[in-house]
C-alpha cells in the first residue's frame, strides 16, 4: 500500500472523531494505545523520552530542544501537533550534520509503517482484543514510535496532543516531565476551570520523577504542586533561564548555562517564547547534568539558533507584496501573546490587516475582542475542518468590534482581499500594510503554503 493509500485511509478517520460537534466519538484510555503498542513490539520503550505537556507553548518547548539535543551529536525523534501542510510534519528525525527542513518521515517510509500499525490495529479488533478501531492521533502516535525505534534514536521529544493524564503520548516512561503555561482550551474534554484543565496535564507526572516548569496561574501552580508532592516528585524551575524584564522581545539576549554564558538568539519571537525558551535550556542543562546525554553550552546557543518551528510570529515577505506575519495563535492565551508581540514591533503609521478564522469550539467573541481592535481591517476565510467556524459567524463577530470586515469564499481570495487593501492603504512616507494571518493552524496551514508556493514561482527563472 502506498503513502496516499495510507493518507486516504487516515483522513477517513477524521470524520468519524466527533458523533456531534465538541463531543468524542468515544472515551479513550492508555490501555487502548497500550495494548496496539504491544501487538507491535512496544517500540516506545527502546529510547529514552521527554513528555511536554500544556496549552501553549509546548511545541516551541520540544522544537528548541529537539535542536539542542541534536547540535549535541544526538539522534532525536520529535512528535508534534498538529501539522501545518502534511502530516508527516509531526513525526521527524533530526540528526547531527542535517538540515532541520529535511527532517520529516519520508512518505514510503509513513505508508510503509502506517499499514503495519493499521492491520495490526485491525486485527486487534477482530480478536476481540481492542474495543474500537485506534482514533487518528493514536495510530499516529503508534507510528512515530515505530519509526523512532527503527531509527534507533538516542532521545525523543515528544509533544502532549491533549490533556496529559489519557493522552496517546502518556504511554512512554518519560525520564524527564516538561509542563508550559496552562489557560482555558479544551474544556469539554479538561475540564471547565485551570485547576482541572492543570490536574489532567499533571499526568505526564511520574512517582519520584523530574518535573519542569514555570511559576504561572495561581490555580495551575497550586494544581501541579499537589500532585508533584504526592508524587515525590522533584520539580526544577526555569526561572533562572528567562531574561531580565526589560529585554527587547525581539533581539537576542544572554543568560548563564552549564556554567558558561550564552546568547540567547532565537527565530521564535515575542516575549512569550522567553518562557518557551526557559523550559528548554532547562531541561537541555538536566539531561546533562544527568551524565547520559553530551549536551553543552555551545550545543544549547547553537541549537537554539537553529530551530526550526514555523507559524510562530513568522515572517514571510514576497517581491512587491506587503509584508505577511503567521502565528497560529488559536485560543485567548494565543491570542494575547500574538497581541504583545504585534505591539511590540509596530510601526508608526503602518496599516495592518488581519486575516482570521478559529474553530468553532473556541471562544471567538473573547479572540476577536483581543485581536481585532489592533486592525484595520478584518478579512474573514473559509478553512477545511469540520470544526471550523462559519465565514457567517465569524463576520458577525468582526462587526460587533467596529472593525470593517471582509468575507472571502477561499483563503487564497482572502490572501488576494488583504492584499487589494493593503495597496489601497498605501501613502507616501508612510510604510506599507502588514497582513497578519492568524487564528487557527488550519488557516496558517493553508496561507503558508500558498504563500510559499508563490516564493517559490517568482524565484524561478523567467518569473515575473
């Protein structure tokens, strides 16, 4: 069977996870995961793993130290979600003396690999051994630890999907615990309040292991500290690694590191990602000094430089065209971040223009009350889930802001509205428009790759 086969069959799932928008199709739990993983060998427990949980920030946290390890001479297997273009995106090798853009599983290796964890899946349910066929992500989890175990890799890095405690992701024996900032996502599945949303991120925990955080929300801190006490867990903040208060979110800085100083110079920008980058190096300097991993100082500076996390307060710039700014924030706590880091690079005089869509199990009024007011003007785009929030309602929100909004049937014509205005807004000693796109990985998905497949036809010789 090959890589469309497997992607077709996969995609197939994707209908089936919701019976009703905002409710599972079924209750999940490790034993699920656990008994496929087994059927295949248990791959998961041929590597040692690190577990990164929370709402956000956790796949900048395991992208920044997947790099690290790798600078280190390392073998690194990196799980992330969701994807932005293709699903292999989630599941990559990053090796020492390769590019980071050249990392992701090959296809006829993900086809190859998928239908050995598809049919052995299948024959689990027709021995009786397996009370449901695997959900999407679990097939996919089952799949990365396969390849990770066939790479023999020296460490992996594992990103939470959801939650923590029944997360597909929960089944490895993690040696070291990472948790990022906690807010409200989530909460048909989590839970309703921070408190609740914290305990079940809390499951990654393990007794007498390592845990890694930040002082956050009241509810969060309290949350996590009684289950790490009941644990015995010895918890490392990351304090020491964040900069001083008054470090410009957008240039380097330097922090102490494994005794040594180092300058802090990474892609990822906005304040935000200093915490991001915190828990990194400090779970970087803990596998070091744990004497298992070669992880030095210049392996953590180089290794941040050179990470790779796209859709994060990035830049793309085209011949001619306005500049564009992607960031996936897709919840109030994304939100706001997105919000800190546009103030902080604004231009006096420069126009801006949002283009936005979130799904609808969102708190949209809350998003656009955060980000709209920044803009001015709102364009409105159609993005492929089942999830998705209506162009209708999403209008409707924008209005409610005072901001004027602008429906579009595709977010290629979203892309071609915003810029149409941002020519329009153009004034002499005035710098040009910025077009923000924002508010769901599906639209930051889509927009990039349109985005990067025009880069790419105007590079070409003859382009015009």
């Amino acid at each position: 069977m090959s890589y469309i086969d497997a992607i077709t069959n996969l995609n197939a799932l994707t209908a089936e996870l919701f019976s009703a928008p905002g409710v599972p199709r079924r209750k999940f739990s490790l034993n699920e995961i656990g008994i496929l993983c087994a059927a295949l060998g248990n791959p998961h427990l041929q590597y040692p793993s690190v577990l990164i949980a929370g709402t956000n920030g956790k796949g900048s946290t395991a992208s920044t130290l997947a790099s690290i390890a790798r600078e280190s001479g390392l073998r690194v297997g990196l799980y992330t979600s969701p994807h932005l273009d293709r699903v292999n995106e989630r599941i990559r090798l990053l090796l020492p003396q390769k590019a980071a853009d050249d990392s992701t599983i090959p296809n006829e290796t993900f086809g190859r690999l998928y239908f050995r964890v598809h049919d052995a899946a299948r024959q689990l349910v027709a021995d009786g051994k397996l009370p449901a066929f695997p959900s999407y992500f679990e097939l996919l989890t089952a799949l990365g630890f396969l390849y990770f175990a066939e790479s023999k890799i020296d460490l992996a890095v594992l990103e939470v999907g959801m939650g923590g405690r029944l997360d597909a992701t929960n089944l490895v024996d993690p040696i070291l615990s990472v948790i990022t900032d906690i807010s409200l996502d989530h909460q048909e599945w989590l839970g309703s309040t921070i408190a609740e949303i914290a305990r079940e991120k809390a499951g990654i925990l393990r007794a007498n292991g390592t845990l890694i955080t930040l002082p956050q929300h009241p509810e969060a801190n309290q949350a996590l500290g009684e289950v790490a006490v009941a644990l015995n867990v010895r918890g490392i903040p990351a304090t020491e690694y964040m900069p001083i208060m008054s470090t410009d979110p957008l240039l380097p800085y330097q922090i102490e590191a494994l005794g040594r100083i180092i300058q802090v110079d990474s892609p990822l920008k906005g304040a935000h990602q200093h915490r991001n980058l915190a828990l990194a190096i400090a779970t970087a300097v803990e596998l070091s000094e744990s004497g298992r991993f070669p992880i030095t100082p210049e392996a953590i500076e180089k290794g941040i430089h050179n990470t790779s996390w796209p859709g994060r307060i990035e830049q793309i710039s085209l011949p001619n065209q306005p500049e564009f700014l992607l960031d996936v924030a897709h919840n109030p706590a994304g939100a706001w971040a997105l919000r800190s880091a546009l103030s902080a690079s604004a231009v006096e005089g420069q126009p801006q223009i949002l283009i936005f869509a979130c799904l609808r199990d969102k708190p949209l009024r809350e998003m656009t009350q955060i980000l709209f007011p920044l803009f001015d003007h709102v364009v409105l785009a159609p993005i492929h889930s089942p999830r998705a929030t209506d162009v209708a309602d999403l209008t409707a929100a924008a209005e409610a802001t005072g901001i004027p909004a602008h429906p579009s049937q595709t977010v290629a014509e979203a892309l071609q509205i915003a810029t149409e205005i941002a020519r329009s807004l153009l004034q002499p000693n005035h710098p040009p428009a910025r077009i923000v796109v924002s508010g769901s990985v599906y639209l930051v998905g889509e927009a990039r790759h349109l985005l990067l497949a025009k880069t790419a036809s105007e590079s070409r010789p003859g382009a015009h």
